[in-house]
C-alpha cells in the first residue's frame, strides 16, 4: 500500500485524509458563512472583523506552515466567492499569511494564548494594512487620517475582539485533527 501525505505527514488511510479535508472545509465554511451574512449585516462599530483571516492565523499557529498555506488559498478564494467583488490579491495575501505565521511560529511549545495574543499582535495590523491598500486603490481621493479612523482602526479592533474567543474552540478542533 502506497503512503498518502497530508500537511507534509503520512496519513494512514484515506479516511484520516478525508476527516482531516473536511474538518479544515466545514470550519472555514462556517466562518465564512458567518462573517458574509450574519456580521456584513449587524457591523459592530461601523466595520466588519475578518474572521476568516482570524481562523488562518490559528489554524495556521495550531498545525503548521503547510495547512495554512493550503488553507489560506482556498479560505481567500471561498471569501472572494461568498463575499466580495471581482478578482483580488485576497487568496495570495491569504496563502502568504498563513505559510509565514506557521513557519515563525513552529519553535512555540507549548502553544499558549499569551503567545496567540503576541501572534495577533502582529497579524492584526497586517490585515488592516491590506484593507488601507484596498481602500487607496479603490478611491480616487483619500483622506489618510479620516480612513484610519473611521475604517481601519475600528476593523482591527472587531477583529481582534472576535479573535480572543475563537481561540479556544480552533484549539480544540486542531488538537483533535494532530492525533
């Protein structure tokens, strides 16, 4: 029997393969679908948090560079699909995202939320620098300090509030998935 690999590792069977896929595929479905309807709708201080983005970073710090570089396309692909218009730089930033946030933090043992948080720190601003191109490139004129105010600074602050309590259920579902 030939080995089939998954995430850089031999998986057993087809069927670890499979529960492994569709695990990573209902988790970011669910994310999606709940950042598309639920919050686009009800905008918490004026913006919407990625919670998609939020998700890559800890599948990304709970399973390595592979699984978020792999899930980081595909998630930036099914928001674009979902969500958004056009084509973008969304699944490339997310396939970049994921693959440097699982290389940088491999050396974290044991994985704690401070250490997440430090992760966050980081990620967040990131993100918001993304939105802040997006915005420049979009609009003809831009008022710098009137965007950062009004739509930067309150998406990286809903995103990182949305953030703290994904922690712990991604957690679980990663450390499930790595037995």
């Amino acid at each position: 029997m030939s080995q089939k690999y998954i995430r850089g590792r031999a998986s057993q069977n087809r069927i670890q393969a499979a529960k492994y896929i569709l695990t990573e595929c209902g988790l970011f479905l669910a994310v999606i679908l709940l950042q598309t309807t639920l919050l686009s709708r009800y905008r918490i201080l004026g913006a919407v948090p990625d919670l998609c983005y939020v998700t890559l970073i800890l599948v990304a710090y709970f399973c390595g560079k592979e699984t978020g570089a792999i899930t980081g396309i595909a998630a930036g692909f099914a928001v674009e699909a979902l969500g958004s218009v056009g084509i973008s730089l969304l699944p490339v930033f997310y396939l970049f995202c994921g693959y440097v946030c699982g290389y940088f933090t491999r050396a974290i043992v044991p994985r704690r939320f401070s250490a997440f948080a430090a992760v966050l720190g980081v990620a967040i601003p990131v993100r918001g620098s993304i939105t802040l191109i997006y915005m420049c490139v979009t609009y003809r004129s831009v008022n710098l300090p009137q965007l950062l105010v009004h739509n930067i600074l309150p998406e990286m602050l809903v995103t990182a509030l949305f953030a703290l309590p994904l922690y712990w259920p991604v957690k679980k579902i990663c450390e499930w998935l790595n037995r």
